[in-house]
C-alpha cells in the first residue's frame, strides 16, 4: 500500500478518535450531537480536507466545509420561552469539525491541541459556568391576581426586597385580574425565596417561573 494512502486511512481513524472521544462525552450529557454525530464531522471534515489536498484546491473545499457546518449547527439550536438552547452543542460539532480539517490537513499538533482545549472546556467548565448561574440567574415570573390599584407595584417591590432585580415585559387586566410577566435576575437563592413567599401568597390565584 502506497505511504501516503496508509497516511490518509491513519488521519480518517485518528479523527474518528478524537471526535469519537467528544462525542462520548456529549452522549454522557445526552445532547443532541452524541457519539455517532461528532464522529461522522470530525472524519467527513477530514476525508474533505484529504481529496482538497489531492485536489490542490484547500480553500474552497474548506470554506464550503465550515459552511455546511455551520448550516448543521443552526438546525441544533432552539429557542425556549426566555433562553437558548443547543448553542454549546452547535459549537461543539463546529469545533470538532475543525479537529478534523486540522488531522487531514496533516497538522496534528493543532488537532491535539485543540482537543485537548475543546475536551478541558466541556469537561471542567461546567462547574464554573454552575456556579456563576446560581450567583446570578434570569427567570421569567408570571404572576394572576386580583386587580387592585398598584398591584404589581407590590410585587416588584416584593422582588427588590428578596434581593431580585425585575424588569415588566408586559401587563394585561382581563376582568378582575391582572396579569404580569417580568424578567428577573438574582441569586438562585434570592429566587427560592421570592418562589417561597409567592406560593404561600393567598392572593396570587396563577404563578409561572
């Protein structure tokens, strides 16, 4: 078998490898790009960057593969109600994409390298990224109760005297009631205290958060 073939089937299996090792990691969190996706980027994107080299032809063949990932990583990503989701997924696939443009490109020490920083990120930081969540969080609190004059004035009040910060998105009176939604940010203490006491408030007739 001719060197440089036997080079190309060793950078496909060491792409499968370093993709197959983040892909374990994101089938551990069942995220929607588990092991058979982040492998099957990180070898396509390396079997692309082979036949360009073959080709002469790296950087059209390369920017079409960071286009179609990126097309890839759009479809990953959702809005729910006041947040984002899929975003480090999408990230994710895209970063592998690039481990495995690095491996067919020959450049092993960047693929190495970037795994080793891509792994890090995904295994380490999300117990920093925790604990800066519960330090300040933003939550979407819905409140119906009995309309009277001022009534979510009290109940802004009510936040900033739990240690919250709230911001009115939007108020309705239907009737009797009157229906506000704010945005709050705060300790994820701050918020189980302010959940606590409006759960226990006989007035509140609906509460969401």
């Amino acid at each position: 078998m001719d060197s440089i073939v036997q080079e190309d089937i060793l950078k496909l299996l060491l792409a499968m490898v370093l993709g197959g090792l983040i892909g374990a990691e994101r089938e551990y969190r069942s995220k929607s790009a588990g092991l058979r996706t982040t492998i099957l980027i990180c070898v396509g994107s390396a079997l692309f960057t082979i036949v360009s080299r073959r080709f002469s032809d790296d950087d059209r063949i390369a920017a079409n593969i960071v286009n179609g990932i990126g097309f890839l990583g759009a479809g990953i990503i959702f809005r729910q109600e006041t947040s984002v989701k899929g975003l480090t997924t999408a990230a994710t696939i895209w970063a592998v994409a690039a481990i495995g443009m690095a491996v067919g490109g020959g450049f092993y020490d960047l693929a190495v390298g970037g795994f080793v920083i891509i792994g890090a990120t995904l295994l380490v930081l999300p117990a920093l990224a925790s604990r800066i969540a519960r330090a300040n969080q933003a939550r979407q609190f819905r409140i119906v109760t009995t309309f009277k004059h001022k009534t979510l004035l009290a109940y802004e009040t009510l936040f900033e005297e739990c240690g919250l910060h709230p911001r009115l998105q939007s108020q309705q009176r239907i009737g009797t009631e009157i229906i506000g939604i704010w945005r709050v940010t705060g300790s994820e203490k701050a918020h189980e205290r302010c959940i606590r006491h409006l759960l226990n408030d006989p007035e509140v007739k609906e509460f969401g958060f």
